[in-house]
C-alpha cells in the first residue's frame, strides 16, 4: 500500500466502507461491475478459485461464492474481514469463502504460480505503490490462459467530470485533466488516477491481454435531484449497462473496467504514431 495513512483509513473505517456500498453510487458500482464480470466468467468444467485482492468487506466474494466459485480474500485489513466473514455466514456460503490477511504487495509471496481461475483487482491498484508489481504478480497466480483477472480503476476522465459537475470545481477539474493523483471522498485521502491507455499498458508490460473494456458509472452521479436514485435505480442501472459498452461513453465513466487474460510473455513492441 502507498503508506501508513492508507493502512489507518482502510483499518477504521471498515463501517463507512460497508456503509457505503449500501448507498446507490456504492450499490451501482458492485451491480454493474459484477454484471460486466459474469458476462467472462471462466466455464465450470472444474472447480473455479477464485482471489478477491483487497476485498474489503466481501461484498464481490459473496457473489461470487453464491454463484459456487471458492474465494479466497486477502486484505490486510482485519477489520475488512472481519466484515466479510459475518457477510459470509449471513450468506450460507463459509465454505467456499477463505480469509488471507496480508498486502496484495505481497501477491507473489502469498500464493504459488498458477493458483487461481479468477483474480479480482477491484479498487485496489488505486492504492498501492507499484501497480504494476501487483498486476504482474496476479498475471503470474492465473492458473493458464483461459483464467481472468478483473481489474476496476478511478478513471481520470470521471474525476475531471465530476470536479466540474458534481463540485462546481473548475480548478480541480483542470487539475485532474494530467493529474495522476486525485481526491477520493470517502475516506478523504489521495487516490491514484488512471487513463484507459495508461491502464492498457500496464496490462500489457504485466503480460495480460485485454478482453473486454467497459464504463461504469456513466451518468449517474450527474442526474438532477428529481431523479430519484432509489426509486428509478432499475432503470439507470440498465441505462448504465448500455452506456457502458460504448466506447465513447465508456472514456468518460467514474471507473474503468477491464477484464483481461494472460497473454503469450513475449514482449509486444507498441505501434508508433504518425510523427513519434
């Protein structure tokens, strides 16, 4: 992680965290993630583990197990598990749910080469010092080129969306347009910022090939007050499913979701642009 202030506010603030997925940005953003993810879940010709890498509360585990997935989660937030494990026994599904304690940083430590089906990088990479490291360690935990890594980041675009929109903040949203830190409102630390093409290079320099890109949270956290987002939640959701498989409403989402597969190890070089 990037030091001790994320250690701190992710250590005590387990209940804002779990407080928050229960809002309709939190909800949204575990709804469309996960319906996005099911549409590459790896077949279940066999038993199909599964790693949540900083889980936090579970609530994507939970999913995933009830669909009969075997999870492990690692965070290095014991209050974090904590939460999970409760989410667990309310879910009937603690045997197929495992508890890590421990740094993704740590990923390659943790676990032996070829371990998992499916890695979940879900707002994660946003918080750690080297994202890179961990995504060539997750590359590495796959079990073989059919299994998946989902990777979910604080799309820069949004930020500079948002900071105009939702803030009024023409100085931020100016700001957050060659930023590569941002604000993050929850906890109120700094957040790490990604571009679609900086994302895919990563996976790329950590031996991962993208299979799918989508946008989530499009528009919703711009729609006027008379829109109510409990009472018409079906509808952005289904709304939001649509806009996010459009590239062009996809570059400008709150988050950017990949889903993406191990790839050959041979190094790709990119190809240059017209003048570079």
């Amino acid at each position: 992680m990037t030091g001790n202030d994320d250690f701190e506010r992710f250590r005590t603030g387990a209940a804002k965290y779990a407080a928050y997925l229960e809002t309709p940005e939190g909800q949204l953003r575990l709804d469309l993630a996960f319906a996005n993810l099911r549409d590459f879940l790896p077949r279940a010709t066999r038993s199909v583990l599964a790693l949540d890498l900083g889980c936090g509360t579970g609530a994507m585990a939970m999913r995933l197990a009830r669909l009969g997935l075997h999870v492990t989660l690692l965070d290095w937030s014991a209050p974090m598990l904590d939460f999970a494990m409760r989410a667990a026994r309310e879910a009937g599904v603690t045997e197929r749910i495992a508890l890590k304690h421990g740094d993704a940083a740590q990923l390659a430590n943790l676990f032996d080469a070829g371990s998992f089906d499916l890695i979940l990088c879900h707002n994660i990479l946003e918080y750690v010092d080297d994202a890179c490291a961990v995504l060539r360690s997750a590359a590495r935990a796959l079990r073989d080129p059919s299994s998946i890594i989902s990777v979910l980041v604080r799309n820069q675009a949004g930020e500079v969306l948002k900071a105009a929109i939702q803030e009024g903040d023409l100085a931020a949203s100016e700001h957050n347009l060659s930023a590569e830190w941002g604000h993050e409102s929850l906890y109120g630390g700094r957040v790490r910022l990604f571009t679609a093409e900086g994302l895919q290079a990563m996976l790329l320099e950590s031996s991962l090939a993208v299979t799918a890109e989508r946008g989530v949270r499009v528009i919703s956290d711009y729609l006027p007050p008379r829109i109510s987002r409990k009472d018409e939640y079906e509808r952005i959701l289904e709304l939001e499913r649509k806009l996010g498989t459009r590239p062009e409403f996809a570059a400008v989402a709150r988050y950017t979701h990949c889903i993406a597969h191990r790839a050959d190890p041979v190094r790709v070089s990119p190809v240059m642009k017209d003048g570079a």
